[in-house]
C-alpha cells in the first residue's frame, strides 16, 4: 500500500511528541530546525500528492481495515490542493517565528506542528466523525497558540473563542449522533450513497443533522451570524501563529463543500442541495459586513481579519452558485486569499514593529524605517488582495463575476463583490498613506534590523500569487479537476459489501 | 426508558444552556460541562436503546451497536481535555483581569454581590 497520504499526519505528530521529550525540549535551536525540516517534507509531500491525485483519487485504510469497519484517508484533487497551501503557508509562517514567538517558550513548535496535524487531518479523512477528532486536534493547539506569549488582550480573546468552539463542537456531536442514527454510517462515502434511500421519516431527522453540521462549519468559517469571534481573535494572537490561522476558515468551507456537495449533493435524492437557500443570502451579508469591517478598521490586523471575512463569503457564493464554473473559481481564489491574508498578517507585524508605539494602527506617527522595502510588499500584498490586475485576485474575482452565469445570480453577486472591491482598495489607500506618507517627521530614526527569514516568509507568500498569476492556466485545469472529484468523488471510493443502513435495520430487528 | 431518557438529555441541555449565558467564568466552564454530559448521553442514544443487548456477537440474544459507545468514549476523553484546558484558561484570565466576569470587567463580583443583597 502507498503510505504517502498519512505522512502529512504523521510527520507533524511525530516531530511534535519528539520535541516534548527531554533531550529536545531545553534545546529551542534544535526544535527550530526540526521543524522547519518537517514543514519543507511536508511541501514535498504535498506536491508529490498533488501529482498522485491527478491520476486517481487515492484512499488509504488505516491498518488495512476497510470501510465500513475501518477508518480511511481519501486524497482526491480538492485535498491535494488544500494540503499544499497549508504547507506553505505553514513553512512561512513557521520561517516567520525565528527569533519572535519561538523563544517565548519550547512549545512553540510542538503546538504548532500539532496545529498543522490537525488542518492536515482535517483536509485528509473520509469519516465525518475523524472530521470532528482532527478538529478538536487543530481546535486545542490553536487555543493554545492563541494564548502563546500571555497579556490580557490574548486571554480575553481567548477565552471567549474556546467557549464559542467547545459549544460548536457539542452541536457538531450532536449532528453527528442524529446522522448517525439515521443513516448508519458516518463514512462520508457510505453516507452519500445511503442518503438517497432514506425513509420520508428518517429524511426530516438527516436534514435537521445536516443543518446543525451546516451552524458549526458556519461557526468555523466565519459566515454571517457566527463571526463575531473572528476580528477579535485575529488581532489578538501573535504574527506567526495569526497567520496560520488564515487557513482555519478554510476548514470550515472544505467542511462545507464535502458535506454539502458530496453528502448532500446532487445524489441525495429528496435531499439534495437542501441547504443552498440558507448560505445564499448569510454569504453574500458576510461579504456586504466584512467590507464594512474592513472600511471601518482601525488597524492594519483588523482590517486583515475583516479581509478573511470577505474572502469566505466569496468562497460560499462560488460554492453555492450553479453551473459547474463558478467552484473551480472559487478553488483559486481560495488558494490566492489564503496566502495573501498571510503575508498581509505578517506585514501588518513587520510595520507595527518598526513603527514603535503606533503599531499598525492608522495613525499619525514618525515615518516608517525600512519605508522602501516594507511598502513594496505592502503595495504588492494590497494590490493582490484588492483584485487590481495583474496579481492572482484580479483573475480570481473575474472569473467568479464570469461564473455568475443566471441574472438571478448576477443581480446578487455582482454588487457585492464590486462594491466590497472597491471598498477594500479605498481602505488600503488609506491606510498606505497613513503608514508611509502621513507621517509627523521628515527623517525615520531608530528602527529595527529587519530579520532575513521574516522577509523571506513574506517574499514566498506574495510570490505565489505572482506565480498563481503565471501558470493560471495549469492551476485551473486542476481545480476543474477538483471541482470534479468533490461532486462526483463518493462513486470512486470503493463500496462496502452490504450498505450500512441494513446492518443498523438489523440490529433493531435481531 | 425513551421517555426518561429524552428527559434526561433535554434536562441537561438546558441548564447547560442557561449556564452557559451567565456572565461569570466559572458558571460557563460549569455549562458547558453539563452541555457535554447531554452531548454524550444523546450520542450513546444515536446507536438506539436496547436492554439486555452486549455490543459483542454472540454473547447475547441482542446485539448493541458498539460503534456508539466507540465515539461516546473518544467524546469523553475530548470533551474532559477541553475541559481542563478551559479552567486553566479561566482561572488565568481571573488573575489577568482581576475579576471573574467572562468580558474582563472590573467589579463584576462586588457587582453580583450588591444585586444579590438588593434582593428582598
């Protein structure tokens, strides 16, 4: 059997254990290097599946136990693609931590390796109930990274964000159990062959599972209602770890597209694409509230969180949009936002670092040592995430104008997306000029050395999106490849032998 | 025993609930405590209610379903880490702020204590 599909959960949690006991744990210079090897096998791996997943989606036993008795990993286009941007956009923000959050203490990596387990695992199982444990996995390294390096701000934000996941996940065990119960089955293959037979009784009880799964995928990414904890959190936590988090939503919205398009998807029968009526409108409110959020931030962290909210309301209208264009359009913008609001976390760092007191916040204050090189990356990072051509996010929101194909769509897409364009380059105008222009002295004095390794993580971040840019072409026949597998990926994973709904039928009976 | 058992589950679920709405830290650690219990026992339910029914083969005339019982353990062994965690995370953010309230706000316990001696 090919192992290659674990290793992106193996790797991290054995480096992570590794790095607790003693002969590592006391020495950070060690750890530093163990992990950031980790991270540059995980790109490896990741490429390497990427290439694997192109020939056929793979599906890894664990143990070698089938399904429905076994627990298995399915690597298919969509995985592929989410693994390799959470590898880099794990190694640079692990590149970026030199010298800042890893000296705070010898957890650091451990913590943040376990956290990339978890996004990893999250992204790789085919078991709903596997789905909920990498969460839980990815959910209490973050809590802790969350809090890394202590202050009052990090508590607080902290401890209101591990309130709100620890209800969501007894909502999400609820789902669970209620699916469960219906169907038999929480193999997300088994389940979408098993939803089109359900009893008319049975199909209220699956739909009401559906929906509660749908209210904590909702709490995860961030859509409308549930979002509250997101700016506050996000500004809170350290650089590094911030900007790892800009890969969590997408979780939420991977969550989303597995249950909603492959369980509940065309094959559901009766069931099918029942919860489209409820993200339409909740995504095109988290679009409209996060560009006010982000017309309305006061700092360049804040106006970054509010940016992630606007990315996913754009991810969700390409999800629920018809018409097979709009996904593979929505799968490159994930890959563009994801790492652009992680060079925008980690530049909004660098200028508060080198503005002193002032931080990042849209003040007046002395000019901005390093201006050159800092605006540059800032100019790039902006134009990127505005969706000015000729970066990534102008192609991304094309496409997705282009995708929305029926007037219907038109009249809702269209605006929103505009407009929240227009409003985000109006905020990043203002706060360019804040930082580099408006500025109370003539001459910079002080500032800090600039760290190589810092800038370099920048430097890669921004440069995908130049090379999104280059080799589109290629980038979007896969994600219509990967559009593909996710609507069509259960009728490739191998069956088990009698379908589980008549196993739980006779268990009742015998 | 469905009806009793609904009764437990639902019972749970809604002190947790409440408490989970109250301002202190130490009330929300509680609810949500309590909203896990209930998360567990609906779950144990997923895999029906039998009497006299071993979740091996051939021990008994009826079989459980033991797949349940599988995820009720890992919810458990979760839900108790995820616990710990979240004391330790109060009781810290009891000694950052200086007060108990789950928004950091000074004074909430002498407030509590006024209302609580307003009351007649």
């Amino acid at each position: 059997m090919n192992h290659l599909p674990i290793l992106p959960i193996l790797l991290p949690s054995l480096a992570g254990t590794l790095m607790l006991m003693p002969p590592l744990s006391k020495r950070p210079g060690a750890q530093r290097w163990i992990a950031w090897s980790v991270l540059v096998v995980l790109m490896f791996v990741a490429a390497m599946l990427i290439l694997s997943a192109r020939q056929q989606t793979m599906t890894y036993a664990l143990g070698g136990w089938q399904p429905p008795f076994g627990i298995v990993l399915v690597v298919d286009r969509f995985t592929a693609l989410l693994l390799a941007v959470t590898a880099i956009l794990a190694f640079c923000a692990g590149i970026y931590s030199a010298g800042k959050e890893d000296r705070q203490s010898s957890l650091f990596y451990p913590l943040f390796l376990f956290q990339v387990m978890g996004i990893n695992g999250a992204f790789l199982t085919g078991d709903l109930f596997n789905l909920f444990v990498f969460f839980e996995i990815l959910l209490i390294a973050s809590y802790a990274l969350l809090v890394h390096g202590g202050g009052k701000e990090k508590t607080k934000a902290g401890f209101h964000y591990v309130t709100l996941n620890l209800i969501g996940s007894a909502l999400f065990l609820v789902a669970l159990g209620t699916l469960y119960g219906t169907m038999g089955s929480l193999n997300m293959a088994d389940m979408s062959a098993n939803v089109g037979l359900l009893l008319p009784e049975d199909q209220i009880l699956a739909k009401t599972g559906g929906l509660l799964l749908l209210l904590v995928f909702s709490l995860k990414s961030a859509l409308l209602p549930l979002h509250f904890w997101l700016p506050k959190t996000y500004t809170a936590a350290s650089a590094s770890v911030v900007a790892l988090f800009a890969v969590m939503t997408k979780v939420g919205f991977y969550s989303i597209c597995r249950v909603f398009g492959g369980i509940f998807g065309s094959s559901a029968g009766a069931l099918a694409h029942f919860a489209i009526p409820w993200i339409w409108p909740l995504a095109v409110a988290t679009i409209a509230l996060g560009s006010i959020g982000v017309f309305a931030a006061t700092s360049l962290r804040l106006l970054t969180a509010n940016m992630v909210l606007v990315s996913v309301g754009t991810l969700l209208i390409t999800f629920v949009m018809e018409g097979g264009q709009s996904l593979l359009a929505g799968f490159y913008y994930l890959l563009h936002s994801t790492a652009v609001t992680g060079a925008l976390f980690l530049i909004a760092d660098q200028v508060g670092t080198q503005r002193g007191g002032a931080m990042d916040r849209f003040v007046r204050a002395r000019p901005v040592p390093h201006a050159t090189l800092l605006g540059v990356l800032f100019l790039i990072a902006a134009i990127a995430a505005v969706g000015l051509p000729p970066l990534s996010g102008f192609i991304g929101k094309a496409l997705i104008l282009h995708s929305a194909s029926r007037f219907a769509e038109q009249v809702w897409v269209w605006p929103a997306l505009l407009t929240s364009s227009l409003m985000t380059m109006i905020a990043f105008s203002r706060a360019g000029s804040t930082f580099f222009w408006h500025v109370s002295a003539k001459d910079a004095v002080g500032g800090l050395k600039l760290r190589f390794t810092q800038i370099a993580a920048i430097v890669i971040l921004l440069s995908t999106t130049a090379l999104m840019t280059v080799f589109a072409d290629a980038i979007l026949a896969y994600s219509q490849g990967a559009a593909g597998d996710l609507r069509q990926n259960p009728t490739l994973i191998e069956r088990p032998h009698e379908t589980s709904r008549s196993r739980s039928h006779g268990v009742q009976e015998s | 025993m469905e009806l009793l058992f609904a009764l437990c589950v639902g019972v749970t679920t809604s002190c947790g609930v409440y408490l989970c709405l109250r301002g202190t830290t130490f009330t929300v650690v509680i609810g949500i405590t309590l909203l896990s219990y209930a998360v567990n026992l609906f779950l144990f339910a997923s895999g029906r209610l039998h009497l006299n029914a071993a979740p091996i083969l051939g021990v008994s005339q009826r079989i459980a379903d033991p797949l349940p019982q599988a995820l009720v353990l890992t919810a458990i062994v979760i839900g108790f880490g995820m616990t710990a965690f979240l004391v330790v995370l109060a009781m810290r953010a009891c000694a950052d702020w200086g007060s108990d309230h789950v928004d950091g706000k000074p004074n909430a316990i002498e407030d509590v204590i006024q209302q609580e001696n307003r009351r007649p």
